[in-house]
C-alpha cells in the first residue's frame, strides 16, 4: 500500500514532467468523451480549470459550448465544501486562495445537479474506479450528496491497473473512467 501524501507527491512531479504528453493525451480524451451517452444526453456538464500538469479543460468547455451545453465550474466554499457556478468567460473567474481560477459566488446561480460532472484527480485505479485527488476532500463531499452521472479522464501517467493506495470510507468511486 502507499500512503496517499506520498502518492500525491510522487503524482505531481510526475504529472509535471509529462505536461505535454497529458496535454496531447487530452485531445483524445475529449475525442473519446463526445462519443459517450453521457456527454451527448448531457445539457449541462461540470469541470474545472485545469493546471498545467492535468488534462487541458479549455478544449472541454470551448466544445461543450458549442454543443450548446451549460457549464459550471467549482468554487471552493468554507468547510472544505463546492458550489458549482456557470461559466461565462476566462476575463470572470477570480482566483482561489487555492490558485485556482473559480467563478464569483451568486447563490442564485448554483447549480449542484449539473447533468455530467468531470472529476479531476492524480491516480485512477482501473479495475476499481477510485481515485486520488489532491487531498482537500472537496470533490468526495460533493459526490456524496451528487445523484448525477460522473466521468474521469485518465491519461496515461494517471493510469493506475488497481489501487495501491487505501481506499477510505469517505472516498467515491467515478462511474466511468475513459482511458487514453
């Protein structure tokens, strides 16, 4: 077994050295992703803002709009919780104590039941359909409560044939993995 903190390292620095093949792989990815009952039957779809080291999401929601779906982005809220908030343009998006570019907060506007939720992550287990992802516990405690369809996109230094890591009673399994 690995210790998760290790495993996230490990998974970074990986995932930093292979920046442009996961950026290549991701081509494919969404290639296969369009192909999926779940994304064509979806109105609305959820991702993030990708890092430089993760699956460019750009591509995702620039093809999604032009599909004509709606998408929602996360933004962090206290006790480690998510609102999902529509995008509207990259000029929008504020930046997260995280790093992360997120949408400005409208309660209104949150949407917690978006028809495809994309989850991000630093290892997929294949025969299992668990994940690590970067160890806030953000998206777990948002799958929890989530009736949706979900969806991971794994490339290839993600790709892990089962997991070696432990799975907690609080980690979610993804319905689908789409593998390079």
């Amino acid at each position: 077994m690995i210790d998760k903190k290790i495993l996230r390292k490990q998974q970074i620095k990986l995932l930093s050295k292979n920046k442009s093949t996961t950026a290549d792989e991701g081509i494919k990815l969404l290639d296969k992703l369009v192909e999926t009952a779940e994304w064509k039957q979806s109105k609305s779809i959820a991702t993030t803002i990708s890092n430089l080291f993760e699956v460019p999401t750009k591509p995702i929601i620039e093809k999604a709009l032009s599909d004509g779906k709606m998408v929602y982005l996360p933004k962090t809220m206290p006790h480690r919780q998510m609102a999902f908030l529509p995008f509207t343009n990259y000029e929008d998006l504020v930046v997260s104590d995280y790093g992360i570019p997120e949408p400005k907060y409208n309660e209104k506007l949150v949407n917690q039941e978006p028809d495809l939720v994309l989850v991000p992550g630093l290892a997929f287990a294949k025969d299992s359909n668990y994940r690590v992802g970067f160890g806030g516990g953000y998206y777990d405690r948002f799958l929890a409560k989530y009736s949706g369809k979900t969806i991971a996109l794994v490339p290839s230094a993600m790709h892990f044939e089962t997991a070696d890591w432990e799975i907690g009673e609080y980690d979610i399994r993804i319905q689908k993995l789409i593998f390079v």
